[in-house]
C-alpha cells in the first residue's frame, strides 16, 4: 500500500471511532434508548467490514475510473492528431486539383504523410496493448481501413510518373475514400470512449 492509501486508511479508522465514542456518550444520556450493552464479536466484525467497504471501495473505484479516463482522453487526443495529419493528404489532392497540376513533390509529400501516419498508428497499437489489450479489434479495424484508403492513392495511376493533373473523376472519388476513412477513425474516438 502507498502512503497516501495508509494515511488515508488511518484517518478513516480515528474518525469511525471518534464517531463510536460519541455516540457511546450520547447514547448513555438519552434515557429514552436502551441498548443491550453484549455485543458478539462476529456483530462487531460485522460492522467493521461493512463500514470499511462503505468507506474504502468509492476510493478505490474511483482512482480506478479516474485513471482509465485520463488514458482514454490521451487515445482520443492521438486518433484525432492522426484524422489532423491524414487531412494534409487530403488537402494537397483539393490544392493540386483547384491549380490543374500535380508535381512529384507532391507524390513525396503524400508518400511521407503515410510514413507518418504509420507511425503513429503502431504507437497508437502499442497503446492499446498496454492499456485495453482486450480491446484490440479496434485497432486493427482501423489498421484495414487505414490500408484501404493508402492502397487506394498510392497504389494506383497517382503514383505514375506521368500522371500530372488531376480530374474530377479521381478527385470525387478520392474524396470518397478518403471519407471513408476519417469517419472510421471518427468511430473509433467512439469506441475508445466505451471501453
């Protein structure tokens, strides 16, 4: 046990028994009360047990609750720091398609925008194992999804050295795909908030 857990622990125990005391004198002052002064030591350990679950266990809980809470916050903050960095993908196709030009420079910037996002997926993973690791479904749905949306701009005509411009066709769907995505990482802030 820590300190602070004793020390509570302690107080709890001096004020129960301040309370006792008080109540003892009191009582003997009341002339209406009368109470059988034999008490059974199973009646008293009775008493003990349920006093100290009454007082105890709220403590307990609520670190725990309190704890879980501040590592979901976290997951939640990382999920969308990742929705904000997939979003520059997203924002250059939007730029190179209103310019009517797509450079190489911008096949490198996507390319290290995925590198990034990759890495703080596996971050992300690690997280969960530590933390939830009976919840880890969740983040290999969001491993396939993430996949389908890379797949999808980086393994097809984008990636071509020759392909320079991008037209509405490509662009709506990219659009799509990329939708698709954002809204499953939307769900998954959801599900972190369930665990």
């Amino acid at each position: 046990m820590r300190t602070k857990q004793k020390i509570v622990i302690g107080i709890t125990l001096v004020i129960v028994l301040l309370v006792g005391i008080c109540v003892g004198v009191f009582t003997k002052n009341i002339p209406i009360l009368e109470f059988e002064r034999k008490i059974s030591a199973l009646e008293a350990l009775t008493f003990l047990v349920t006093v100290a679950i009454g007082i105890i266990f709220p403590f307990l809980i609520k670190k725990w609750v309190d704890d879980n809470q501040t590592i979901k916050i976290y997951l939640v903050q990382e999920i969308e720091q990742l929705i904000s960095e997939i979003k520059e993908n997203k924002n250059l196709i939007a730029q190179t398609f209103s310019d009517g030009e797509f450079k190489s420079e911008d096949r490198d910037k996507i390319n290290f925008t995925f590198h990034s996002t990759e890495l703080q997926i596996e971050s992300i993973q690690k997280q969960f194992e530590v933390s939830f690791p009976n919840s880890l479904k969740i983040v290999e749905d969001m491993k396939d999804s993430f996949r389908v949306y890379k797949d999808y701009l980086t393994g097809g005509e984008l990636m071509i050295s020759t392909f320079d411009k991008i037209e509405l066709p490509f662009y709506r769907e990219h659009s799509n795909e990329y939708n698709k995505f954002e809204s499953h990482l939307k769900e998954m802030i959801h599900k972190v908030h369930r665990i």
